[in-house]
C-alpha cells in the first residue's frame, strides 16, 4: 500500500496525485480527499476517499477507518449547511457484486431531497423465512464472539422454537 496515492491506472490515485484535471475536489487533507464523482446521482454528491491506495473495507486498517469517518462527518455537515438537503444517504460499496466500479475504498455521501431522481434504494420488504434470518444471525454472531465483542453473548432460546 502506498502513503499517498500512486497505484498505476487507479482514477482516485490520479486524483490523489492531482493529474486529473477534472476532478471537482472540495476537501483534501493529509489523508483523504472529496471531490464530486464524473457522474453525481444529485446535485452535490461527493465522494471520500483515503489518500493512500486501498481497495475496498477489507483492507482498511483501523486508523485509515477514523480518518474517513472523520472526512465524512465534516462533508455531511457542509453538505448540510451549504445545500440544506432533506436527508443524506452515506454509501459504501466493495467489490463488483456491491456495485463497486473503482477499487480504491470510497465513501458516496448523497445528499437527498423529496422526490429526487434516485427514489428508494431498498426493497419495501424481503421474502427471507425466519429460520433463514435466525442461521445468518447465528452466524454472524458467532463470527462477531470470535473477533472480542462482548455485545454478543450467546442467544436466549427463541420463543415457540
């Protein structure tokens, strides 16, 4: 992983680099960048990324994780004061399944208003059985004891199981 951008043929590197002479940047530090993406979904659609080449969550160390979150609170709020939108959806995706189309980790805050061009972006309801709901939560809650949290002790028997 590089300190500062530099991962050959990634767009967000050449942002980082500043050899894109397009990028609308809106915010830089020492670590990450914002700036619109070439085809913003609304009106003020920005995008947070780490300023060192890292492709997706997976691969995130923790301090990188508090500098973006950091970056993206401070571009919410401005999003907020400057373009007073309805409501904000804060976005990230990894790999292609998740639609992510660049594999440099990035952050979409998309500032969203009343019947804005983007509409829902989740289903009004799913069609999982209980017991499909009850192995995924097993799973991931066993997974979860296996990395330290103590938020997830082991699961009261279910009512009428």
């Amino acid at each position: 992983m590089s300190d500062i951008g530099g991962e050959e043929g990634c767009p967000f590197c050449e942002i980082v680099d500043r050899d894109d002479p397009d990028a609308r940047e809106v915010y830089r530090d020492e670590h990450t960048v914002a700036f619109f993406p070439t085809e913003p979904a609304v009106l003020g659609h920005t995008m947070v990324i780490p300023r060192s080449h890292v492709p997706d969550i997976w691969e995130l160390d923790e301090p990188t994780v508090q500098r973006l979150s950091v970056t993206a609170l401070r571009i919410a709020k401005a999003i907020e004061e400057s373009l007073h939108p309805d409501g904000l959806n804060i976005i990230q995706s990894n790999g292609e399944a998740a639609s992510q189309s660049v594999m440099h980790m990035h952050i979409h805050l998309v500032p969203r208003n009343e019947n804005d061009r983007i509409g829902r972006i989740w289903p009004p309801e799913s069609n999982y059985s209980e017991a499909q709901k009850d192995d995924a939560w097993e799973t991931l809650r066993e997974a979860c004891r296996t990395i330290g949290s103590a938020a997830t002790p082991a699961a009261p028997p279910r009512q009428g199981a």
